[in-house]
C-alpha cells in the first residue's frame, strides 16, 4: 500500500518518477516487451532471442512499443528542470553563419552555407569566386520539417550541369536529380534506388550505382544485395539506362565507378566488405579496350588520384600499412613493376590530391594532419604551415589550377575555410566563423596511457584553463575503434556544453582504428576486438586515476560502431561508469550480418556463420552479455526509425533486455527519433534536441546542476 501512495504523488511530476526525493524512492516502471520463445542454435549452442519479434519494425506490436518507450523517456526527460536552459544555450550557440570550402569548375564556383539556425545548409553558386553568390538548391524547401537532406553535388565536364542526389528522413537511399547551371532550371532526370553510390559524369551522362527495388515494407531493413553499376543518358528515363557492371554470382559484391579530370580514365572499384577494394581501369581512349584489372585483391585499400601519362597514381596500403602512393603502368600493372612516388613513412599517408601540377599529400602524425607539397616525381618541395595541430580536410582543386581551399578546425577552432596559393606556398583565411566562444580559456593535452596487455594508447584530453582537478569534473569519454577510422581532433557545438560548466572531454584513440595505420586496426578488429573494449576500459581508469573524474561522474558515449563499444563495455564494467550513452549502436552480433549492408561489416566483426567468429562474438555481443541483477549505469540509448544503415532494431532488443535484466534505480531508456536516419542529413532542429536530451540526462543523473544555466 505505501508503494502504491508514493507513486500517486509522484505522477504530478511524471509518471513512475519524480527528479527529487522520489526518484531515489522507487527503481522506473518500464514498458511490457513480450518475452517469446525463440531461440538459434550455433554450433550446438543454444541462443535465446525472446525479443525477435522488435525485428519487425513495421508490426503494430512493434509500433505500439516504440511509442510507450518514447513517451517514458520523453516523460523523463522533460521533466528535468534544467533541460530547457540547456536547450537554450544550444540555439545560442548554433545561430551563427558556416560556410563549407568551395568547388568549382571552368568560372562556376559552389558553396554550402547555414546561416545558424537552418534545418539544412544551402547550396550557392557564383561566377567567379568574387561573385554574386545565388541560390542553386535549398533542401530547406524540399520538406517542412527538414528532413530531406542534400547529398552528392557532381558537376558535369563541360560545366553545364549538376547531378545531386537527396535523401528522406536520413535514409542511405538516395535520388537523384540534375539542374542546369546557368539557367537553374531543373530537369526531368529523376534516378531512384540509389545506395553507398557516386556519380560520375563522362560524355552527355554519368554513372551510379543501385540496387533493385525492394519489397514494399522491407526498405529499411532488406539485405542490400546485387548492386549494379548503370550508366544515364541525359534526358532519358531511369528504365533505359545502360547496364554497365554487376556481378550475378556474388550477391554481397559492391561496386563504384569514378571518371578522371580529364575524362580519359573510367575507374571501376570492386569491394566485398569494409576491409579493402580491387581497382580496375578503362582507357577510352581506346575504344573497344574494356575495364582492366590493375589491382585484383580485396584486402587493401585502393584509391585513383589521377595518371601521369596514362599511368595510374593510386594510393594504396598493399605492402604498406601506413599507405604510400604509386605509379602503374597498366600494360604491366603487377605490384614488382609499380613505382612508388611517395614511399610508406612512419606515419599515416591519408590522402594525395593532384592540384596545380604538383601532389599534396596529407599525413596523420600522433593523430594530428601534417600536410606537404611534392613534385609530380614525389620529390618533396615543401611542408604547408597549418595554423595550429588539428584536423584538416582534403584540399579541393582541380589538377590545372594554381589554388585550393582547405578547411581546418581542432577541438577548440571552429571550422575555418582557407585558400592556398599551390605556387606559393601560401594560404589565407577565406572564411572564418563568429560564434558566442573563446577558444584561449580551453587547453587540449594528448596523453599517453597503459592498455591491459600494455600497449601504449593515445588519449586527447580537453577541459577549461584552471579547473581544479580534483576527481569530481563531470566527464564525457568518447570511443569508436573500427573500420580503420581515425578519431582526429574536431570541434563541437555541443560539446561546449560540458566544457562551460567545468567538464572534461576526452577521446580515446583506441585500436581498430586507423590512427597508426593497418597494423593498429588489425589489432581491434574479428579475433582481437576484446582489445577495443579493453583499451577502452583503460582510458576511464586513466581519468579516474589521474584525479580527472571519478566513476559517478563519469559517461561513455559511442555511435554505431562506438555504440557497440559503449555498450559492451557496460555489459562488462558496469561499476566503471555512471552514464551509457550508446547511439544507433551495433548491439546484437548474431544478426547484425542479416540486415541491410551488415555484411559488409564482417571484416571487421567475422559473422556467427563461422564457429570460430560464433564464439569470439557470442563473449562481447551487448545483447547477449547483460546479466541479472546488475545495478547498471543510468543509460539513454538513442536510434531512428529510418536508420537503414544500423537498423534500430539492434537498440530495440538490447533496451528490452537491458530493461528485464537491470535491478537498480538508474534509469535505463530508449530514445528513438522519428523521420530521421543514421545520422548524416539530420536537420538543425532534431540535432538540438538530441542533443539537449542527451547532455539532461547526463548532467541530473551525475547529481550536477549545470549553473551556467540556471537563472
């Protein structure tokens, strides 16, 4: 009975909980998630997966779940009394004017700007770099709600059109669609079922890359299986376009064309997971020359920056994990007779653009860009001077121009667009950001900490000038390690909400990454993830043995591949942490291969179809790692219902058994977001949102009332 009475007076304040003294009275009341009698059998090892039926995303079970779940969160989250003074100072902090680097060809020059606030950043084209700026697409007037966002921007050789492709609610689907550039006039062409594609004018055309359309119902969450490579004609409808590659035999063959500046080279690239691609080449100028094998395995990572008299230039990590760029010569394309131009360093060679007749070549050194000039030969000619250690864009260019633009930001600079003077050896700013934050209170140190099997990671750090370090800052540490992604450093709106209120932020350059090159994202990933989620472990024991935090003021946050990291590491240091944050995360191993692109994934994961991989996944997967009775940090999952890329149901599944499993007074919730995807394209509007629920939830149960907030 006094159970009862204490919940009556709770409900004025939300439903299950109050945000003062009931919420320590009382553990939540969750949502019923039906428990079935379904189970696997692997290798003679039986698995239950009682909560199968949150697969199906379209069942009114599922839909009627999804929605008890978000009005529980939603109910909760609301009801913090700080969240709208934090949502607040995110408007004050977005409203300020961003410019992306231009690109151009012949006098056309095209750039994305927001002026703050805008759901999506606009297109502008002017002639000349110094002209008039208008407006060329606005995917602002494409939806109400900002939804529909801007992909792909291809402009064609002679310069007269562009091809672009749009996605809905942040689907990876994708349309495209063509615009003259002088007129703006749109055209008919109009190309549907696009996916992990590029366009590639060549002629009065170009090429892309789709899959069939798939069963009604099943668009988000249908293996993605059989692309084809299509050629367009303009003008023409999408039903006679050109057949131009796929592969019948191998359903989980992806494929992806590319077309040199000067049009002479059609590049074909041939990948079957995320590991790597074949590289195969067609000379047009040779007319009845098909496409020719100049790399053939899939291991490596292969990628065309343009050819020196009909030879290739392509950068690749065969027989070179920190990457090196070579010269092939197509008539003997076999890896003895390559000619390497710039040869594999100690650090990362990230990338080579050919501008202005010479090679600029970027570097990750210590995790940080290093850029540098080379003769066509690779002779080296210079270092380009960047204004502080951060991270710098590719450099747009075309291969006759003598300039470029850059963009470069760190943890504490906001993105700034520069422009480079190739024969000079000179930049100045083009663009540079005005927003409500001084950079020169804050500091970024980069240390080094003990992994459990002793290797030694890298870990960036960055808080105020001053605080006290005394084990009591609230504290975010921030995770990916896979799929050879660098975690470089980046600056962040949102992120300023921790720091102004004495926070920490730090990012651990755990393996699996791509840091250090091929070798540091061999060591993360099939066999040796444990040591991603070790490394992870390590880095939160750093902070609080270093007097940076301590565990109750401590939150873990990780998207898809680091919301499988966040999440495993929940299931197996629980008393670690204070606040999981795992987002549109990987979360049930055994499946993951059956949705979508997932089968892509298995170079870095291995897949339950192979007993060694079954049981090497079975001992981290999140969903099959949470026990009973565990008193579990306080956790806000957070998915989409058109995330096509990690389906929701990952989160769907792991919440509920999180929810069934979990015997403490931590809230552990779900937020799901509506019309919204993987992430890329999400509207201004839905990102502060997110983001002023996710920094509420980190902030009231820390036991932090964020004062630079609260009148």
């Amino acid at each position: 009975m006094k159970k009862r009475v204490l919940l009556l007076i709770c409900i004025p304040l939300i439903t299950f909980l109050s945000l003062t003294n009931c919420k320590q009275a009382e553990p939540m009341v969750y949502p019923e998630s039906r428990l079935d009698d379904v189970s696997d059998i692997y290798f003679g090892v039986e698995v239950k997966d009682p909560f199968r039926w949150l697969e199906d995303e379209n069942s009114p079970e599922t839909r009627t779940w999804v929605k008890n779940q978000n009005k529980l969160t939603f109910d909760y989250l609301e009801s913090i009394p700080f969240r709208n003074q934090i949502k607040e100072r995110l408007h004050e902090l977005w409203n300020f004017e961003r410019f992306s680097a231009p690109f151009w060809k012949d006098n056309y020059y095209f750039f994305r700007k927001n002026d703050g606030m805008q759901n999506q950043s606009v297109l502008y084209v002017s002639e000349g770099i110094s002209g008039e700026p208008r407006v060329f697409i606005d995917p602002n007037e494409l939806s109400e709600d900002g939804t529909i966002s801007l992909n792909s921007t291809v402009i064609s050789h002679d310069a007269k059109y562009m091809a672009y492709s749009i996605s809905k609610g942040g689907s990876d689907w994708n349309e495209i669609f063509v615009k003259d550039i002088e007129s703006g006039k749109q055209l008919s062409d109009h190309i549907k079922w696009v996916k992990f594609s590029s366009i590639a004018w060549h002629g009065d055309g170009f090429y892309y890359s789709r899959f069939a359309e798939p069963e009604k119902g099943s668009e988000l969450s249908a293996a993605n299986e059989f692309q084809q490579v299509y050629y367009h004609k303009l003008g023409t409808p999408q039903s006679e376009d050109q057949l131009i590659h796929h592969d019948p035999e191998r359903p989980l063959r992806r494929f992806s064309v590319s077309v040199s500046q000067d049009e002479r080279f059609l590049i074909l690239y041939k990948s079957e997971a995320t590991g790597g691609n074949a590289l195969f080449i067609k000379d047009t100028q040779k007319k009845d020359e098909d496409f020719r094998r100049i790399i053939g395995e899939f291991n490596h990572r292969n990628i065309f920056i343009g050819h020196d008299n009909g030879k290739p230039l392509v950068l690749t990590n065969y027989l070179a994990p920190r990457f090196r760029l070579v010269k092939i010569d197509p008539k003997n394309p076999q890896s003895d007779n390559w000619t390497d131009l710039i040869p594999e360093s100690e650090n990362v060679l990230t990338s080579v653009s050919k501008i202005g007749g010479k090679l600029i070549s970027i570097y990750l050194k210590n995790v940080a860009n290093r850029a540098y000039v080379h003769e066509l030969n690779g002779d080296l000619l210079h270092e380009i001077e960047l204004p502080a250690l951060g991270s710098l864009s590719n450099f747009s260019g075309n291969e006759n121009d003598n300039h470029a633009f850059f963009t470069f930001t760190s943890f504490t600079i906001p993105s700034s667009v520069y422009k480079y003077n190739v024969k000079e050896n000179t930049y100045e700013v083009h663009f540079s950001p005005e927003l409500d934050f001084d950079e020169s209170k804050y500091e970024t140190k980069q240390v080094f900490y003990e992994s459990k099997d002793g290797t030694e990671i890298p870990m960036f750090i960055v808080h105020k000038k001053g605080i006290e370090l005394d084990g009591n800052n609230p504290t975010m540490l921030y995770g990916y390690g896979g799929f050879n992604v660098s975690q470089r450093p980046g600056f962040s709106l949102s992120r300023l909400i921790l720091l102004e209120n004495n926070g920490v932020y730090a990012v651990a350059n755990i393996r699996g990454g791509g840091e250090f090159g091929r070798d540091w994202h061999d060591a993360g990933r099939q066999l040796n993830r444990q040591n991603v989620f070790d490394d992870f472990i390590a880095a939160a024991e750093y902070l609080i043995d270093n007097q940076y935090t301590n565990s109750e003021k401590l939150a873990l946050h990780g998207r898809s591949n680091g919301g499988l990291l966040v999440a495993a590491v929940l299931a197996q240091r629980p008393d670690l942490f204070k606040v999981a944050l795992p987002a549109v995360g990987v979360l049930d191993m055994l499946r993951y291969h059956k949705f979508t692109i997932g089968r892509a994934w298995s170079y870095d994961y291995g897949t339950s179809e192979e007993e060694e991989h079954f049981h090497n996944l079975l001992s981290y997967s999140p969903l099959h790692n949470l026990k009973d009775g565990i008193n579990y940090p306080a956790t806000l999952v957070t998915t989409a219902d058109h995330d096509d890329r990690v389906v929701p149901a990952h989160s769907y599944k792991f919440i509920a058994e999180l929810q069934r499993r979990h015997r403490g007074k931590n809230p552990v919730l779900i937020r799901i977001d509506v019309d919204a995807g993987h992430g890329a394209g999400k509207p201004t509007s839905k990102i502060i949102e997110e983001q002023a629920d996710i920094w509420s939830f980190i902030f009231y149960n820390m036991n932090i009332t964020p004062e630079r907030y609260i009148n």
